[in-house]
C-alpha cells in the first residue's frame, strides 16, 4: 500500500497522529503538496462523507476524520503557501446577525475544509454588510450563511440584497442552511441555494466550484 | 412570587445515549468509540455546567394579555391554556462556561468532542426544564391544587405555533435576569443552553389535540406525541389524538 493510500486509511480511521505522521512521510519522500492534498486527505474525507451520506458512518466518525485531516493539512499549509498552490474555492461562512447560534455552521466549515475548500469563517451574530466585505476581499465564490431562529432568517434576505447592490451575482454565489429554513424560503429571498445539511452543502458547493 | 430552583448534577446530566441519539449516533455500529466520546462529553459537561431556574405563577388573563399577537393564531396552547387550573412561566439554564468550554473545543479541532458536549448541552437544558416541571408539580401536590385527574405539560416560544418573538413579553413577566439569563433583540436567549416558557396543569382531556396544525409540518420532533402519552401514562393512541365528546 503506497503512503498516500495509507494516508488515506487512516484519516478514515479517525487516526489524527497517524495522518500527522503519513504527511510528513510523503513530504520527506517528496510528493508533491498537492497531490498529497488530493490523493491522501480528500481522497480519505471523499469516502467519509460517502459513508456518512449513505448513513453507513456517524457524525462524530465524521468529525474525528476531520481532526486528523487538519493534522495532515497543517503540515501542508506552509507547503501550499510557499509554491503558491490555489485552494478548491474559497467560501466566505457565518452565522447572520442577532444569532449565536454556531455549531450548524462550524459543522459545515468543518466539512468543506475536508473537502478541500479554504473558508473564511466569519463566525456568529455577523451583520450583513461583513458578508460582503469578506467575499470581495478575498475573491470567494460562495458566501454561506446559517441561521437558527425565525427571528434572525430576514438578515439573509438582506446579504442577498447587498450582493445585488455590490453586482456580486455571477461572481460570488449566496447558500443558506439551518433549522428553521426551507427550500422555499431560500427561493424567496433569491439566494442561490438551500443546504439541507453539511453534506448537501459540501455537494452544492462541489458543484458550484465544477469540482468533483 | 418567583421560585429560584437549584439543580442537583445528577437530575441534569443526561446518559450516553441520549447524547448520542441528539448527535445522530443511537445505536451506531462503532459504538465503542462512540461511547467513549460520550462519556468524555459527559464529564467535561459535569464539570462545566451551572444549572438554575426559575418559575412564577401566572394568572389566566395575564397569560392571556402576553400570549395575544404572539402566537401563529390557531395554536395547541392557545386551545389549551383557556382551560388550565394552574398556569406558571419558567426559565433554566445551564449557565454561560458550558458554551465557553463548547466554543474552545472546536476551536482545538477537537470537533468530535465538542460536538457531543454540545449536544450533552441540550440534552441537559431539557432535563432543566422537565426537573422544574416535576418541582412545580410538586409545588401543586403540597398545595393541594393537583387532583388525580389533571395533566401537567409545558410550552416554549419557538414551537408549537408560539412566536420566537413572545420572549420578550414572557421575559418582562419572569425577569429571569435573577439566574443570569437575557434576551437579545432578535430575542435570543443568553446563556444559548437555557429554556423558558409556560408550565399548563389542566385537566387531562385538555391535552389532547392532533399534531396537523399547519406548522407541524416543519416540526422535526413530534415530541408533543410522547408528551400526551405521558400524560395519560403511554395508555393513549397516539395516532388520534382529539378529544373525545
């Protein structure tokens, strides 16, 4: 078994010291960041996040692969930023302003990342206007915003507004997610998509982005 | 008069499967690891929790004048409230370090664990609110308000067809500042692990109503279904849940 198969193994394990460990085999054996990126960690959260669509695994499995792909990705990180190798895409999150409400959304960063996606995560109670800032500031394709109350869900329609305003459409796309939210709703307030959970997010995004 | 009520850790710590049923996990194949983690979350969640309530009771027409305009109109309390015997408002919380301890686990990339804290947390918050349920049941029994023929159940704004916005006229009722909660002005409560809402003791018939109000389709509990039966000691039929003439 080749070291990135292995790589991807035990990131499927949950196993964040042995990923850290494989990582740094690969890059010691000269493989290239990138396909250390691809062919090991993706590859291994790839068949987590097919395990967990088709229920075959659990949340926490999820989230212990996570752990151990950001093992392998902070060894990468400097690697990619000295050759100057691009993200997937890159997704501006947060939770809209007035809500708190924030697991949903790290739920989400967490699964993008591991699936090779840089976020920039705005964290919670963001006002609208930091949306778009962010989004233009570091030329994201996708703004994602989550939110958990009826009260904080009209905050959405006001980013989506903003973006119209700052002509933002065709170039940064506008996903919705969290409890209260519908598919109708995100239509309503012209958002690009409605994200039921963290993998169709991870799907919508995928396919936003053109990337399998 | 409010009653500030005191939880012992053992009626507000919830057991493995219930945390793992909240994160998705019940009966999981690898369910080793994932009680592992459970347990983990469990006593970090022991450590860090600081669970208190409140209650105070409520008269009919004030509940009333707070329910009016706040409610999606046609409601399962606003039917059942008319004919309570006994109405009080409620708050708990398990306090602002559990949210800081959550916030900080995911913030090491220890999501595993902090996501079951978190969803310790709100199985926590729950058995808050059903603890403070039981002790005003109590409080009935030792007044001699509750008769063998009445029911207990309790609401919260946010579900059931109740406005998240009917915080604020609950809050100026309750003033749970006392126990360290607020609201927000998008009327979100402060700590996020805390509870508030309405204690109904009525008479058992007026629990029973079908879950096809036109927000049930949203609901993704149904949890009401359990608490009619509980009522009627999980005798009842659950599917036909109207009153009978």
């Amino acid at each position: 078994m080749t070291v990135l198969a292995q790589l991807a193994e035990r990131l499927q394990q949950g196993d964040a010291p042995g990923v850290a460990q494989l990582t740094r085999a690969a890059i010691t054996e000269g493989v290239e960041p990138r396909v250390i990126l691809d062919s090991g960690l993706i590859a291994g959260m790839n068949v987590v996040g097919a395990r967990f669509k088709s229920h075959e695994i659990y949340l926490p499995d999820v989230l212990l692969a996570a752990k151990a792909m950001y093992a392998g990705m902070d060894l990468l990180k400097p690697l990619m930023i000295r050759d100057g190798i691009p993200s997937r895409g890159r997704v501006v999150m947060g939770t809209v302003q007035g809500d708190m409400h924030d697991i949903g959304k790290n739920l989400v960063s967490i699964m993008l990342r591991g699936a090779g996606f840089e976020v920039v995560d705005l964290g919670k109670d963001v006002p609208p206007e930091r949306f778009i800032q962010a989004a233009i500031e570091s030329n994201a394709g996708v703004i994602g915003l989550s939110a958990l109350l009826t009260t904080t869900m009209p905050g959405m329609r006001r980013v989506v507004e903003l973006a119209r305003e700052r002509q933002l459409q065709g170039k940064t796309r506008v996903i919705v997610g969290g409890a209260p939210l519908s598919r109708e709703y995100a239509r309503d307030i012209g958002a690009d998509a409605y994200c039921f959970d963290g993998t169709s997010a991870v799907d919508c995004v995928k396919s936003i982005f053109g990337v399998s | 008069m409010s009653t500030r009520v005191e939880f012992p850790l053992s009626q507000v710590t919830p057991e493995p499967e219930q945390v793992l049923t909240a994160l998705g996990a019940a009966g999981a194949p690898n369910s080793g690891r994932h009680l592992r983690l459970a347990v983990e979350a469990i006593a970090l969640y022991r450590k860090r929790v600081q669970p208190l309530g409140v209650w105070n009771p409520i008269g009919l027409d004030e509940f009333e004048k707070l329910y009016a305009g706040q409610n999606a109109g046609f409601t399962p309390l606003g039917q059942i409230y008319p004919r309570a015997r006994s109405l009080a408002l409620f708050a708990v919380t398990l306090g602002e370090p559990i949210r800081d301890e959550i916030d900080s686990r995911f913030q090491a990339a220890d999501f595993a664990l902090g996501a079951a804290l978190d969803a310790a947390a709100s199985e926590g918050a729950e058995l808050a609110a059903s603890e403070l349920e039981w002790r005003y049941v109590e409080h009935l029994r030792a007044s001699g308000e509750l008769t063998t023929d009445m029911g207990v159940m309790r609401f919260s704004p946010g579900y059931c067809g109740w406005q998240t916005c009917g915080q604020r006229n609950l809050f100026s009722h309750l003033q749970p500042a006392d126990i360290g909660i607020s609201l927000s002005a998008s009327c979100l409560m402060y700590p996020l692990k805390s509870v508030s809402g309405v204690i109904v003791a009525a008479g058992r018939g007026a629990f029973l109503f079908a879950d096809d109000f036109p927000f049930c389709g949203d609901c993704q509990t149904r949890s009401c279904r359990e608490r009619i039966a509980a009522i009627f000691g999980g005798l009842h039929d659950t599917q036909d849940m109207r009153e009978q003439p």
